[in-house]
C-alpha cells in the first residue's frame, strides 16, 4: 500500500501537456484508488485475526529488508514500467492471456534484482487453505462486536458496500471492510480481497488491481514520461546500514526537506497509532448517543490520512540534498522504533499527545528554517491544539469504569 | 455649458434583505472576516461604519464605526437589520454608475420629493398552504415622497375587521449636504406571533385571524400541489394549522423620477429574515449560491481550493451548531426531528441511524470537517469530490445514499440538502477533474483481453 502510494505522488499531473494532463491525473488517482483499497484490505484481515483470535497487525517489512512474506522487497521508487511491471505481477492471477506477460515478467524479474517476483495471491491461497483447515471451534463469532465494519469505516470512501445497488458512475474507490463470524464469511472475505487484487474477469464495475496496472502499464510503455518526478528511491531520514543485497536508501540531508520528512514519519506514526487504537476500542456502544472519544479517534485516523496527502505533495517538491543533482524527496514512510499500543487506556492517549507534541517541535523548527507553507503549518498546530485540548478530559476520566477507551 | 443627460437610474442593492427585531434601535453595520492568522478559527465580527437616522427628520445624524457590537439593545429587544436601498444613476456617455445626489437633482431643477417611492410587501405564508386568495396578508403604499417613516400595516380579508399584522416601516431619508445620497430604509417588523382569535394559550402578541378562516384548522392535504415540506407550522405535529402567522414579509419597492419629461424607474426587493443568532457562522448552502447559479448557472469558471476551503469552512460552521448525535438519530432522548425520523415519517423507512452512531460525536465531526480545511491549505487538490450528494439524488435512501455530504440535514423541499450544482462544479473544478458524471478510472481503462 505505502509503496502504491509513493508511486502515484511521484506522478505530476500538473508538469504533463495536453491531453497527456487529464491521462497522468487518472492514473494518480487509479493507483491511489488502490491504496485505499488496499486500506480496506488491511482492516479487513484485522477482522480475520480477530475472528480466530488473534492479535492486531499494523507491521510491516521496513526499508529496505526483505522478507519471502513479501511479492518482493520493500522499496520506495517513483513509477516506470520496472515498478508496474513489479505491481502487476504481485497482483496478477495464477493463469492470465494478456499477451504481454511474459515481457512484464522478464521486467519485474530484472527490476527485483534478478528474483521472480511473487504472487500475493498465493499467499492469499495458503490463508484460505489454512482457515479451511481450521476447527469450527477456532471462529469466534463474538468477536463480530470487536471488529470494523464498513459502516463505521467505509464512509466517504466507497460507492457502495460490496452486494448493494449503486450507481457504478461515481469515480470512487470500493473498499472492502467485512466483519467476519464464520468460516464461510471469513473465506468470502479472503476471496473478495484476492479478487480485488488479482481479478481477472472484467467486473461490471470495477477492474481488479492487476487490470488498471497493466492499463497504467500500456500507456507508459507507449511513450516518454516526463510528468513522473524525479523522486529518490528510498529516502530515509537516518543513516542506516544496509544487509548485505538490499536496496541502497537515500539520505534526506537538506536541512527542510529532512524537518519535512520528520513532520510526514512524526503525522504516520500518529496515524498508525489512532488506527490501533480505534480499533482496539471496537465493541459494543453502551450508551449510543454519548460522545465517543472512538469517533475521535477514527476522525483522527481519516485526518492523518489527509495531512500525509497534503504533506506528500509539499515533500515531492523539495530536495533531498544541497547538490544540484535535481533529485527530489518523497515521503519516506519510516516505521516507527515501535507499534505496540500501550497497555493501559490513559497510557494509549499519552501516547497520541506526545506524538502531537512531538510535531508541534518540528513545526516550529521548519518556521524557523522558513520552509513556507505558513498557511498549511498554522493550520495543521490548529488541529494539534485542537486535538490536544480534546485529549486533556478523556485522561481525567479515564479513573471512571465508564468510560470507552 | 449643458449638464448630461441622465440615463437611466437603479436602485442598489437589487435585494436587501433585512432581519427582524422588537428594538428601537436598528443594528449597527459590521463586517464578518475570516482572521489570517486563524483560518480555521471562528469568524470576527467587527464593527463598520454606521449610519446614524434621526426619525424624526428622517435625515441622517451622523456616521462612526461602534467601538463594540450589540445585537440586543438595553432592555434586551433584538435590534433590527435596516437595509438602505440607494439610488445609483448612469450619465450619458458615463458607463459607470454613480450615487444619485441631491447635487445631481438641484442643478436639474428637481427637488428630493421629485423622486417617487412606492412599496408593495406581503406575507403569503398562509396563502400558500391555502390557496386562499383572502389569506394573503398584504401592505401597499402607492407614493411616498416625504420623509416620514412610514408604517407598513399587513392587512388580510381574513383578519378580525380593523386588525393589522405590522411588517415593520419604511423612510425615504432626507438628502442633505453632509449626506446627499438618495436613500430609501426598510426596517422589518418586531418577530412577533399573531394568532386567531381565541387562541389559547395566550403566548403570543395579538389575536387577528378570524377563527373561521381556512388558515385556523388547516391540514395540508399532500399530493403534488402541496408547499412541501408539509406541516411546517404550529400544530403541524396534529395535521392541522392552529391559525398562526409571523410579521416575517417581502416585497419590492418602486421609485420613480421624472427628468424632462422622461420617467426613469427601478426597483429592489426587500425581505425580513430572522435574526442573526450566530452572526459568526454561516451556512453551507447560502442565498448567495443560490443567486449565483441562478444568474451565472450551474457551471462555474473556474475552482480553485480557496474556494472549496469557503465551503468546508461553512460545513464545520454548520456542524458546530448542529447535535450530530441527535440529527443523526442516536437513540438518546426519544428520536427528536431529524432526517432519520423524516425518513421513516415519509415513506416508512425503517429506523435507523444515518451514520455509524459511534463517529458523530460533534468534536469528532467538526475535527474531521477541520482536518479536511487543513489539508487544501497545503493546495492539495480536493479529493473528495464524489462524496457529495447530487441534486436529484436528495430522495435516495440507501444507506450509501444517505451519507452523502452535506450530511443529516434538510433542503428545502423536506428531502436531503445538496449543494448547488453550481458549487459543486467548483469542487470538481478545483479538483481537476473533466466531470463529475465520468466513468470511474476503473472503467476508463481499454478492456483487457
């Protein structure tokens, strides 16, 4: 997802001529499309933990390890037919007759440093054998009341929930957000997220992940690219010693672009940090109509959301060093040292405050570097003072047995 | 040496529209700003230069800019908004429009009580649910060249005989040196509640409507002829009117001048709206967009994200006056008024929450609105374009359908609010995208073999 959504900033729709502008803004928008499909995937496999009782995920592989769980390395790189080569192959489905596969493979191989790149969807396939396997017993249909549902997070963000009957026109993702009870629903969910991925039927109203990339793929390989940014592969903001057959990163050292990544890793860490929370916090509402500090908290999630939108798009315009090399930074997507969500409710929205504080001290400092974007910076201390005067009273209430956390 | 001729006259603002108020004292001019330095901040409200009219005279005293604002006066009456209307006149060969003066009348010869006023106000509320042409409630004066204030009396064939319904008063102002411009105020009624006679309990200002009258008893029948929404009057919780009526009004007003032998006329509409009760905030679909698309239609020039930001600044405005919990249709005291209970009054929809009930709590859905402001700033393009609900999809009741944006809220036909097409098209403008109607990008895409 997080290497989808690099791909897609490293597209400048506005830098393209012609009718090729209209043509480069679909594709950002298809692959952020994806993205967010992605996101849906995401929570929807947090059900499926939970419906066998597992515990939450928000891991992943950091730059630049490897791990086989993988279709291949993680690594952040500006689009090419080499990186949607890569795509589509991870997406494609076990028998496809698009004439050009073997071409797109030969490419994926060569760009993933000679390893055939794998398939998501066999991953997908040893899961689904896996809760096939799997003992009734081991499906805990109480969970239900604990996971996410499209309801609470589909808003916005969807035609329609996946079986309704919705006009296909608008222009919008469709995510996948299921709870999940059962092996059945479980399985049905497993497959819904493959076939968003790999779908190889065309779909009355959507195409698969796999058929938009080779779209993509096809108008990129019929001409030159100059609207795709000049964006560095793997921008990090810290020096970091790469194993032995890893991508090379790419040291942020301009001293705003790197305040800029610090604020982007500073807003993702609090995003990842609001979606565990928010979803630790799913059950039953006792008393529906009193303020839920969880609708803050996923109203939290959406923003950060937004703000590594917003901050993205600011990123990709700045350098990654004083040379004049032309190289532009992008948003690096560091890991924090740790996901783990502090055990005790108090302790979890410490942790949000000290995270808001935290960019506050970047903010200021890229005022003091005079990184502009003044408009954007008030804005975004606006909201931190917000949030942080919202936070104040849920850490005085959290003594009383009552409260949602 | 000759003086031009004069062309034609207009009279400015081509709509004014005032607010009601028992005060005395009608309210002084301001201003309301977005602060720079707090964007996302609540709007100030700060004072501007006021006219001062005596009544007496009906000319005006003075000028100055108040040191604070006070929307109520001393003894705690709400204080009116008294829009003046002037008259703007165009010089032969002088393209541009300029104030009509008492200089401009004297060296023609022609005096202050040369220009002719006339108002023609109503109030057809009742009418309206009626069809009753003896329910419209109507003030005309036919010339007014003075300079006394006027009261508008709203008379009805239907009142008890010699009642009035006052709908406020009008003044030519006096031209003088200091203020030689052609000024004609409206100053709109009290905000009070007139009922039939009879009526109890006495909770209102006076008794006017004959009992008998069709509007005391009135069950809006349905169907299409109906003024929807329906039942939007006291008792229409019974089905039936309890006879009451407003000193809300709108009208036009005429004026009339006489230049050698030629008459040149214009004319402005005048309307009395509530009082501003939050001066600071305003509401996501506005008169002015309504104007606006009517004027220039339903497709803009251009968007840029200033102007979205406009928009979702007045969406957060709403949403801060707005119990999202109860609009939502939390279960919390009963199901209150809302579109959830709408839904199912109408057309028997089954109950249930708009949202998911744990994502409206108000803090949470401004702070989301303000996320949104926050992120345009960095001049992003809006991405969410496809989340509003069209104008003819206001009666889709599906679940996806009902959160649409503008969310949980009431247009005026009783349906689901939408923005105009007009602002919409500006979202999708700002955005960049070709159409809002477009096949989606998945679609775009040629078929694969």
């Amino acid at each position: 997802m997080v290497q989808y959504l690099y791909a897609a900033y490293s597209l400048d729709p506005a830098s393209a001529t012609g009718g090729e502008k209209e043509k480069v803004r679909l594709w950002q928008q298809q692959i952020l499309e994806i993205a967010r499909e992605e996101m849906g995937h995401l929570v929807t496999v947090q059900n499926l933990l939970r419906v066998v009782g597992g515990p939450l995920s928000f891991g992943r592989q950091d730059c630049p390890y490897q791990s086989d769980f993988y279709p291949f390395p993680f690594e952040l790189e500006a689009l090419s037919t080499t990186s949607l080569a890569k795509y589509i192959v991870s997406e494609m489905p076990e028998q496809t007759t698009i004439p050009e596969i073997e071409e797109i493979k030969s490419l994926a191989t060569k760009g993933n440093a000679g390893k055939a790149v794998n398939r998501v969807g066999k991953l997908y396939e040893a899961i689904i054998n896996l809760f096939e396997k799997l003992d009734d017993g081991d499906f805990q249909p109480g969970s239900v009341a604990y996971q996410a549902d499209f309801d609470t997070w589909g808003r916005d963000y969807a035609r329609a929930p996946r079986g309704t009957s919705e006009s296909p026109k608008r222009n919008a993702a469709e995510l996948i957000v299921r709870p999940v009870h059962s092996r059945t629903t479980a399985l049905a969910a497993l497959r819904a997220v493959a076939e968003q991925g790999e779908g190889n039927q065309e779909n009355e109203s959507e195409f698969s992940h796999f058929q938009r990339f080779v779209a993509i793929f096809r108008h990129f390989k019929s001409g030159s690219v100059p609207f795709v940014r000049h964006l560095a592969r793997n921008p990090v903001t810290m020096g970091v010693t790469p194993e032995p057959g890893d991508e090379p990163v790419a040291r942020i050292t301009n001293q705003r672009s790197l305040l800029w990544a610090q604020l982007f890793n500073t807003r993702y860490r609090l995003l990842l940090s609001l979606l565990a929370h928010a979803l630790h916090a799913e059950g039953p509402i006792t008393i529906s109509g009193a303020p839920s500090p969880r609708g803050r908290l996923i109203a939290g999630a959406f923003g950060e959301m937004y703000q590594l939108r917003a901050l993205a798009g600011i990123i990709v315009r700045q350098p990654i060093d004083d040379s004049a090399s032309g190289v532009l930074c992008g948003p690096p997507f560091e890991l924090p040292y740790s996901l783990a969500l502090p055990d005790l409710p108090s302790g979890r929205w410490k942790a949000h405050r000290d995270i808001l504080m935290g960019s506050d001290l970047i903010i200021e400092q890229l005022r003091h570097y005079g990184a502009g974007e003044t408009k954007y910076l008030d804005a975004l201390q606006f909201q931190n003072k917000a949030f942080l005067e919202q936070i104040a009273p849920i850490l005085r209430t959290l003594d009383l047995p009552t409260g949602i956390v | 040496m000759s003086l031009p001729n004069l062309l034609e006259i207009r009279l400015l603002p081509p709509m004014a529209i005032g607010r009601l108020g028992a005060s005395d004292d009608p309210m002084d001019n301001y201003d309301v700003i977005v602060p720079d330095a707090r964007r996302l901040g609540w709007r100030e409200v700060k004072p501007a230069l006021t006219l001062h009219v005596d009544v007496a005279s009906g000319g005006i005293s003075g000028k100055s800019i108040p040191n604070k604002l006070s929307f109520k006066d001393a003894k705690g009456f709400i204080r009116p908004l008294s829009p003046f209307l002037e008259v703007w006149v165009r010089f032969q060969e002088q393209p541009e429009l300029v104030p009509l003066t008492l200089h401009h009348l004297t060296e023609r010869g022609l005096k202050p009580s040369d220009i002719r006023w006339s108002v023609h106000v109503a109030n057809h509320k009742a009418f309206r649910r009626t069809a009753n042409a003896a329910d419209k409630i109507e003030c005309r004066i036919p010339e007014i060249t003075d300079h006394q204030r006027h009261p508008l009396p709203g008379q009805c064939e239907n009142f008890i005989k010699g009642a009035t319904i006052p709908f406020g008063f009008v003044q030519y102002i006096q031209p003088t040196d200091a203020f030689p411009e052609i000024r004609f105020r409206f100053t709109p009624a009290s905000g009070y509640v007139y009922a039939p006679e009879g009526s109890e309990p006495k909770s209102f200002h006076a008794e006017v409507y004959r009992k008998d009258g069709p509007w005391a008893g009135w069950p809006d029948p349905g169907g299409p002829l109906s003024t929807m929404p329906g039942g939007i009057y006291y008792g229409g919780d019974t089905g039936k009117s309890r006879g009451f009526l407003d000193d809300a009004c709108d009208g036009i007003i005429d004026v009339e001048l006489a230049v050698n032998g030629t008459k040149l006329s214009s004319y402005a509409r005048v309307m009395a709206g509530p009082p501003a009760f939050a001066p600071d905030s305003f509401p996501i679909r506005r008169i002015f967009d309504e104007l606006e698309m009517a004027m220039n239609g339903p497709q803009s020039d251009g968007g840029t994200n200033q102007d979205v930001q406009d928009i979702v600044r007045r969406a957060f405005e709403s949403i801060r006056l707005m119990n999202t919990t109860v609009m939502n249709g939390n279960q919390v005291i009963g199901h209150g008024s809302n579109m959830t209970s709408q839904d199912s009054n109408d057309v028997n929809r089954y109950f249930a929450p708009i949202m998911a009930p744990s994502t409206v709590d108000n803090l949470a859905v401004q702070a989301i609105h303000e996320y949104v402001f926050a992120a345009l700033e960095s001049e992003v393009p809006p991405w969410f374009a496809q989340t509003f609900r069209r104008f003819n999809e206001i009666g889709d009741l599906t679940d996806t359908g009902r959160r649409r944006m503008p969310a949980m809220m009431r247009g005026a036909d009783g349906r689901y609010l939408a923005l105009t097409r007009r602002q919409l098209d500006i979202i999708r403008m700002a955005s960049g995208l070709i159409s809002l109607e477009q096949p989606a990008p998945t679609r775009a895409t040629p078929p694969l073999p």
